[in-house]
C-alpha cells in the first residue's frame, strides 16, 4: 500500500484491506501484525480471539468411492441388454457402486461424477430398468444442448432399434424436428430439450403419451443456476404433480458434475439420501491431467 506524505501529515485515515489465510486447527488466538518499511513507530499489532468468530464453513456432502469388485456385465442377466456392452467385460468402479440403485430399484436418483465417469451408461441403466419391468412404460431423455441430443440419437438409435437389437423407436423432439401424434404414441424413447417438453407436458391431460412416461432422464442437472433453471424446475413440479393426479410413479434421474450444493438440489429433486450419489471431481476412472499456464493480461 502507498501512502502519500500528504495524508500522514493531514492525519487522513487510511484503509487497508488485505487477505488473512484461516487455519481450522487448535490455535485460540491470531495475532496481525501490520508494519511499515519507511515510517517508524507506524507498526501496529492486534491479536482475535479466534473463539469469537463465527467462520462459516462450507459443508460439501461427497460419497466415498468404495472398493467393490467391479460388477461384469453377466450382471445384468439378460442376452440383450449384455450385448450392448460387448465393448468392455466390467462395469466402472463408479457404475458398479450405483448399479442396484439403478437397475433394481425405482427410486429417484441423483448422480454427480467427473466427466468421463460413465453417465451415460448410468443413465442407459435406469432404461434398461423401465423396458425390463414396465415395457409400455416411456422414457424421456432431457438434453440441455441440441448436440448433446443429436449424440444421444445417433448412438441409441444404432444401439437400441432394430430387431438384432432390442427393437425400440428412439424419438427426437425438439425444435428442429416435431414427429407426429402416431409416432410419439408408438415410441420408446423421446430425446429433447427442456423448452421443448415443458411446452409439450403442458396439455398433458389431452396427450396420452405424456402421461404414460414412466422414466424421466436430466442431463446436466446442475443448470438450475443458469438461465434454464426455472424450465427444469417447472418440468420437474409438473411431472410430480402429472404423477399424483395419474397415480403412477414416475421416476426421476439426474445426471450431473460433482454438486457442491448436492444436498439441496436431491431435496429439490425428491431423492433420499440412499440414492444420492456425490463423488468428489478426483475420482475418475479416466485419469486426467490439469495443468494451468498464467498469460500476462488484466482481468477486469
């Protein structure tokens, strides 16, 4: 801090703000120091009582990647749905741990994972779920990008249509392309966007395939923050209430990056904690390198 003669002499006061490193440890007090390198007796000294602070701390919520022995795809105990992981013998350590929440139970779940930790498997799992044990039942896909579903399309509909395959229609519905009434009534699976099936859920009760969904999917669920929150927020109000009107259960699944704020968006969501899955961005069955270069600009 430069401090002008001026003001030492006209005894303005003067603000310094700087940044005190907090230790969380067994040290009662801190003592600040603040001197001066051309001004003697400017030196002065303040102890806190770190007992008086309240510090808030930021509790993160993160589930321990347990020591499984990885689940093989035998696990599954159906032909056809091992046949679409011929690629690979074992599920991921990520995968196994959230494989009987997935595939065994209906319950809401809520997964935040690293990229690159198998989502979409995950995801494939709750499908497989819905076409083993209620195959009239429909599965809606929400894509938060018009990519993220034209990826999803083309590799479901190479995977999962045809019968040397598991025979069911994946659908695309979005704004660039809008199917008719027969072929949203005979498909299995509807990829979309949020705008778009908030739009279409609205007159639920005159579309019968809207009430027939049996398994809703959320890419990316941690965009509440952002400018489609309240979209994602109403879709899921409405598909709570669509339920309690039809009694019947509707299942929700979110997809998501690590939550830093999990706790409060599996509340919002209806997951208990059993089925809410929070694994810290280190854990990667993809190893990754971060490596940070510094470029000499100023960031305003």
């Amino acid at each position: 801090v430069v401090i002008s003669e001026k003001a030492i002499f006209d005894g303005e006061p003067v603000s310094v703000s700087f940044f005190i490193p907090y230790r969380d440890d067994n040290n009662k007090n801190y003592r600040i120091i603040v001197d001066s390198d051309r001004w003697i007796g400017s030196r002065y000294e303040s102890i806190i009582e770190m007992d008086a602070l309240g510090i808030k701390q930021e509790h993160l919520e993160y589930t321990k990647l347990l020591d499984l022995q990885p689940l093989p795809r035998e696990a599954l105990n159906n032909k056809g749905f091992e046949k679409l992981y011929s690629r690979f013998p074992y599920f991921n350590p990520v995968q196994t741990q959230v494989f009987h929440a997935l595939y065994h139970t209906d319950h809401n779940v809520l997964i935040g994972a690293p990229t690159g930790s198998g989502k979409t498997i995950m995801a494939e799992l709750a499908i497989l779920r819905i076409f083993n044990a209620y195959s009239d039942k429909k599965v809606i896909y929400i894509a938060p990008l018009k990519a993220i579903a034209k990826e999803r399309i083309k590799d479901w509909k190479e995977r999962l249509e045809g019968e040397q395959n598991l025979n069911k229609k994946v659908l695309e519905l979005t704004g660039d392309f809008t199917p008719d009434l027969e072929a949203l009534k005979k498909s299995d699976i509807l990829i979309t966007t949020p705008e778009k099936w908030d739009g279409i859920s609205r007159n639920w009760q005159n579309r019968s395939y809207v009430q027939n969904v049996g398994l809703i999917i959320m890419d990316e669920i941690h965009l509440p923050g952002q400018d489609r929150g309240p979209v994602l927020e109403v879709i899921v109000s409405r598909m709570n209430y669509i339920a309690q009107q039809t009694s019947a259960a509707i299942r929700m699944v979110g997809l998501s990056t690590a939550l830093a704020n999990g706790v409060d968006v599996a509340s919002w969501f209806g997951v208990k904690p059993q089925y809410f899955f929070n694994f810290k961005p280190q854990v990667r069955p993809c190893p990754i390198e971060i490596h940070f270069e510094g470029f000499s600009e100023k960031h305003y």
